[in-house]
C-alpha cells in the first residue's frame, strides 16, 4: 500500500530544496567575486558572468518557497522570510537592469585594454622613425635604433655602412612594419566589434529577462506591486481586483471637508466640534 506525502511534508521539502538552491548560489558569487578587484574590466566581466549563469537558482529558489507556502501557510522558517525574500526580489530586479551599462563597460573596456599594446608598439615605430629620420651622425643613429621597440641590441652592434645608407634601410622597415601593424590592428577591431556586438545583445537580453523575472515576484512591504512590475504590466488578477475595489470604496465614501492651509486660524475654528469635544469632557455626549 503506498503512501501519499501530505502537504504540509510537501511544503517543508520545498522549502529546504530552496535554501539549497540559494546556497549554492551564493557560494558560486562568492567564488567569482574574488579576487576583487573593482572598476577592472576582467573582473566586471567575470561577476556579471558568474551573475548571469546563476540567477535561474534564486528565481527557483524563490517560487518553490512561494509554492510551499501555497501548500502550508504554516510552513517554518519559510513563513517568516517570505515577505523579506520577494523585496529582495525586487532589489535584484534592480541589480539587473543595473547589470546591463556594468557589463558593456567592462567588456568594452577589455577590449581597449587589449588594443593598447598595439597601440604602444605603433606609437613606438612613428616615434623611432622621426628619430632615424633626423639622425645626422653615428650617435644620433644608434639613439634612434635603441628607440625601436625589441631592436635594442642592434644599437650596440657595427654599422656595417654609412649612417646615410643604414637611414634609407632602417626608414624603410620601419615604413613596411608600420603600415602592416595598422592594417593588422584595423583587422582586428574590426573582428573584435563584430564578435563583441552579438554577445552584448544576448547578454543584455538575459540580465532584462532576470529584471523581469525578478520584478514579478517581488512585492512591496504593504502588498502593493512594484514600481518595476507596474512597468511589465504583471499584475495578477487577484491584486488588480482588490485595487479596483479599494478604489470604488475610496470614491464613494463621503470625505470630510477641511479648511485651507492658507486660512488663517481664527476663520478655521468651528463651534459644533469645539462643543462636542468640551461636552466630552465632562462626560455628555451629543
């Protein structure tokens, strides 16, 4: 004869099955914060990396916890946290909308960091061909040839010619390594943008699509939408409901009219309630 799980069983398994979850998310973040190393584009990129590839296990974690609930109301602990963990939904929702500008800066970032290099080395040719360019004696000559970037060792070597000879052929390679390192670095941002464009998208796309995830599930401390789920148009049946009733009970019940700010105290004083009030007080009611 088999056994049936009861609900409330059902509900303290899920709920357990969540914290699980939430642990092991939190142990992956951590192991991706550190080394710190803040404002760096690598270390930018590894966390919303790390961020991205885990945020399906608090999603889960946390409508498994809703579903327990459904299940017991009475379930512990997960009773008292719900309410704390649907406003860090809401927080979350934030950090990923957050995430998007942080990680194409740092993606953009390493890839200005790998071109500077390249960018060094141009400079260094263009800086050491003017120098050859104005060399006038032997000494001149081997300044400019230590300028060269990875030809220092050749400054201390023979000249083997005049310094007019060696000027023409050292202009000459400087000439042809120039304009092949700029056609190589043009090469190459231009492979690096459009490998790059694609995986921006995609990852933009998928911090949104956590927002949004994120945004349904969290409440305000009175119960009320959030500003970000209001924005998605997800409200649920019930809440919209409750609104709209609230809202036709605010219209018909009849407000008190108040005095204006700006009137001055003495316009303000009314002797039906001051009478009331003093009756009061001295134990007759009207």
């Amino acid at each position: 004869m088999s056994r049936k799980v009861s609900t409330s069983q059902m509900a303290d398994s899920l709920q357990w099955l969540s914290f699980a979850l939430i642990l092991v998310f939190v142990a992956q973040v951590i192991t991706a914060l550190f080394p710190i190393a803040l404002l760096q584009p690598e270390w930018m990129v590894r966390v919303s990396g790390a961020l991205r590839e885990t945020a399906s296990l608090p999603m889960m974690a946390l409508a498994l916890i809703m579903l327990a609930n459904m299940f017991d109301a009475k379930v512990m602990p997960s009773q008292h946290y719900l309410g704390l963990f649907r406003r860090i939904a809401t927080l979350a929702a934030i950090g990923f909308l957050l995430l998007i500008p942080l990680q194409t800066y740092g993606t953009v970032g390493g890839i200005r960091t790998q071109f500077k290099q390249g960018q060094a080395q141009l400079a260094g040719f263009i800086s050491a061909g003017k120098l050859v360019q104005s060399a006038s004696n032997e000494q001149q000559l081997r300044d400019a040839i230590r300028a060269i970037p990875g030809a220092e060792e050749l400054a201390n070597r023979p000249l083997g010619a005049d310094v007019q000879t060696i000027k023409t052929s050292l202009l000459d390679r400087l000439r042809e390594s120039t304009n092949r390192l700029q056609n190589q670095l043009k090469a190459a941002r231009s492979k690096a943008i459009q490998d790059t464009i694609p995986p921006l998208i995609r990852d933009a796309v998928i911090a949104l699509g956590f927002a949004i995830g994120f945004a349904g599930m969290g409440y305000s401390k009175t119960g009320q939408p959030t500003l970000l789920r209001r924005l998605v148009k997800a409200r649920s049946p019930q809440l919209s409901k409750g609104q709209e009733e609230s809202t036709v009970a605010t219209v018909n019940t009849p407000r008190r009219r108040r005095a204006p700010r700006w009137m001055p105290p003495w316009l303000r004083f009314r002797p039906g309630k001051f009478l009331a009030r003093w009756l009061k007080k001295i134990g007759l009611r009207l």
